[in-house]
C-alpha cells in the first residue's frame, strides 16, 4: 500500500469517534461580539468565546450549529 493510502487510512481511523458538527444555544445574556454557547446536554455557557460565519449574525437564543469550534449558522424549525 502506498505512502499516502496508509496515512490517509490512519487519519480516517483517528476520526471514527470524534463528531464533526455540535448543537448548541447562543448564551442567552448575548449582546454583541463573540458569543459564548451552551451546548446539548449542559446547563451553563462556556467560558470560551466562539467564532462565527460571515453569512451569519449571532442573537441571545438561537439554535446553531458548530463544526470545529467554529458557528456556522442557525437552525431553522
């Protein structure tokens, strides 16, 4: 097996338990800047402030959706 097919195939196994999009709430105290989140299954906001699309503008309660620590919209019902 090549090089690149072998180290590919490891990537993809050190993937297997990790998910790649998180469900979340912006804070509901959110004002403005970069918002804090309360992820499914927790009870408060982290600590850690939380980058966002361009295409999206944070408000205090929305739905979103996070891929690797980054915002990337809300969720529609």
């Amino acid at each position: 097996m090549p090089k690149l097919d072998i180290e590919f195939t490891q990537m993809l196994d050190g993937m297997k338990n990790k998910k790649t999009a998180k469900f979340a709430t912006i804070d509901p105290n959110y004002v403005t800047g970069k918002p804090c989140l309360v992820f499914d299954g927790e009870l408060t906001p982290t600590i850690k402030t939380f980058v966002y699309l361009a295409s999206y503008t944070p408000v205090a309660n929305d739905r979103v959706m996070v891929i690797q620590d980054v915002i990337v919209g809300k969720i529609m019902n």
